[in-house]
C-alpha cells in the first residue's frame, strides 16, 4: 500500500460532485451515494467551492487532514466508507481503483481552496 498523497479537483455539475483526471482516463466521474454530503461537509469553509476545489487523499493520515473514512464493506464493486465523526456513510465506485489496488481500510481526506495564480 503505498502511502503517496494523491490529488483531484472537484467541481459540481448538473447538481452533484464530479472530477476529470486524464492520467487514469476519468472524465466527469460523479460522487454518488452519500459522498456528495460527505463533500459538502468537508468544503463548508470554502469559497465558491463548487467551482473547484483541492480534493488530497491518502490510505495513510497526513498533517492536516479533515476527515478519516473507515471501510464498511464492497458492494456492487465499490466500497462504502464511514465518516464516523460526522455520521455520514458514502459508496465510492469502482474508480476508486485507479489509485488504489485494493480498498484500503481508511481513507484520509483535506479539501482545500484552489488559490487564483497571481
């Protein structure tokens, strides 16, 4: 497992959460099944989050992370997670796997604001 903080930028569109990401062939991935809540709830602070946002994610803790998902089960392909301090349960689908080999048994997430380029 490796332990590399990875990075998307989501963005909403036509009233969910979606990301590109060209080096593992995604376009317009939509979060599904409770995860737009969880998304929600991580970019609350965030300005005009729905434009874009940082999305770091890691199979290990990092400093500063928001959030920390815990593995409750495959279905359907994909994996439910709990974000037990917020109550909150969400299914990624099976894109998760073009950054992960196997489900880990916690995800650890940050949303952070995208700063404008000076």
């Amino acid at each position: 497992m490796s332990n590399a903080i990875m990075v998307i930028f989501p963005h909403r569109e036509q009233y969910t959460w979606v990301f590109d990401d060209e080096k593992v062939g995604l376009v317009r991935e939509p979060f599904v099944q409770g995860v737009p809540e969880m998304i929600d709830a991580l970019v609350a602070d965030i300005p005009n989050a729905e434009k874009g946002f940082r999305m770091l994610f890691s199979a290990t803790p990092f400093p500063g992370y928001q959030a920390e998902m815990v593995l409750l089960r495959e279905e359907y392909g994909g994996n439910w997670y709990r974000w037990e301090s917020k109550n909150m349960e969400g299914w990624l689908c099976p894109a998760m796997f073009k950054y992960f080999t196997q489900a880990p048994p916690k995800l650890y997430c940050k949303a952070e604001q995208i700063k404008p380029s000076t």
